[in-house]
C-alpha cells in the first residue's frame, strides 16, 4: 500500500510508523524548493550576476520561461527569507493533509499564477516565490472554511495569524512590489479551494467528539421524554392512539533595474 492510501486516524489507530513517514515525505519537497532557492542565489553572488531576466516578462515570448524559473529567483536576501519559510510551511501542510492530490494542486497554483502574470502584469521583470506562497495561503484558508474539518480550520488561523497582513501586497501599493503576482496567486488558490471542495480527506471522529455527540443525543432524548411525560394524557381517558416519534434520523518585491534595449531605451526591469 502506497504511503498515500493511508489517513491518520484517532491516536489509538493510526500506523505510527506509517505516519512517521509520510510527516518525513511532507518535509522532503519543501526542503528541496526552498534548497534551489537559495543555491540559485548563491550562485548569483559567486558569478557576481542577475538572473533578473529569467522571471516573467508579461506579453514577451522571451518572458514565458519566467513562468517556469521565476520562483527561483529572487531580488535580496530579505525578498528569499520572507519566501522561503512560508513557503516551507504551506507546502509542507499541503502534503500532508492533502496527499496524493496535493502536487496536482500544487502546480496548478504554480503555472495558473505564472500564466495570469504573463498575460495581465506589468511590463516589467517579474521575480520571486511569493505568488505561490499567496496561492499556498489562500489555498489552505478556503478549503479550512468550507470543509469544516477541525484541522484544516487550525491550519486556517494559522496561516491568518502569521501570514494575514500578506493581503495589502495585492493592492498596487508599492511600484516596487508585484502585487500581480500576489494578486493571480491568492484568486488561483481560492479558485482551487473550490474545485476540490469535494475531496474528501478521510478520517475517524476523535474519541472527544464522538462524546460530544453522545452527550448531545442524550439531551435531545431527555428532552424528548420529559415533553411526553408533561404531555401524555391521565391513564383512566381514552383517547385515540398517539404516534410515536423515533431517532433516525508572503511578500515579494519587484526590483525595478535598467535593461539596455536595441534601440538604447531603457527598459523597466522588476521583481516580485
């Protein structure tokens, strides 16, 4: 059985060593996008140059590459670290709590963003993980809300409580940013959220809430039963029969740098 045709039950079920294993899978390729990170930037500094121009330039046969390479490439040290642990973190939730679906929906979010920034963005060079990460967020947001399922409720307020200022960087604010990349990648995630509303991640009730439920069928029965008792009629009338009723029912930056065209213009380059 392949580690993805198995879901964490109650503590008292679930394969512990099974489950060791897919937590290590969830951390593996994370780890190694956000390794590319940084190694892509390390390289930068060792040839002493800019991939700049490998992110997407919009309506630019040249810039449809960007798509693709874009999220390796970042503009400083702060634009990598501010992207590299959320993305981390939301990637890693969705493996986990997603399995087999969730490199399907990861690439979606990672090529419709890219897609949507070549064809709306600014002409100009767009760099850097972030629109993912917003696809990421606002992937695990929306499907917390819709699902009702306890954990992805946490994994919700979670990610509103570390990453909810990340909402101003869709606002064309800053000239510096590429709120278009955050833009396209929030909508595809909430897009996504709803495409796969009907997935159902399987799981047993928790031994507390099964007892929520018990105790919640007790008081509607003893309710029940004391309304009849208050209501049935003295033993010596006669009335006719009474039915009886049962239970059955984060941020990125745009780098604004010089390009030399032919013609000698110059040409606004930026970054995410």
């Amino acid at each position: 059985m392949g580690i993805f045709g198995y879901y964490p039950h109650n503590a008292s079920k679930e394969d512990k060593e099974l489950e060791k294993k897919i937590f290590r899978h969830s951390l593996l390729f994370p780890a190694i996008f956000v390794m590319l990170f940084w190694l892509v930037k390390l390289v930068e500094i060792l040839l002493g140059t800019s991939f700049v121009t490998g992110g997407v330039l919009p309506r630019s046969f040249s810039g449809l590459t960007g798509i693709l390479t874009s999220p390796f490439i970042h503009s400083g040290y702060a634009h990598l670290v501010s992207n590299s642990v959320p993305f981390f973190i939301l990637f890693f939730a969705l493996i986990y709590f997603y399995r087999k679906y969730s490199y399907r929906i990861f690439w979606q979010i990672y090529l419709i963003s890219g897609i949507c920034v070549w064809l709306g963005g600014r002409e100009a060079w767009h760099i850097g993980a972030s629109g993912v990460v917003y696809g990421l967020a606002a992937f695990h947001f929306t499907s917390g809300i819709i699902r009702n399922d306890l954990r992805l409720l946490t994994v919700s307020i979670v990610v509103v409580f570390l990453y909810g200022g990340m909402v101003w960087g869709m606002f064309p604010i800053n000239p510096d940013i590429s709120w278009e990349s955050h833009l396209w990648g929030a909508a595809s995630g909430v897009l996504l959220a709803l495409y796969y509303r009907k997935y159902n991640i399987k799981r047993e009730p928790y031994e507390w809430e099964k007892e929520l439920e018990d105790d919640e069928e007790e008081t509607l029965t003893g309710s029940d039963s004391s309304t009849n008792k208050k209501d049935a009629p003295p033993e010596n009338i006669s009335t006719s029969p009474t039915p009886t009723f049962t239970e059955s029912s984060y941020s990125s930056a745009i780098q604004q740098e010089p390009r030399v065209k032919a013609g000698g213009e110059n040409e606004k380059q930026s970054a995410e």
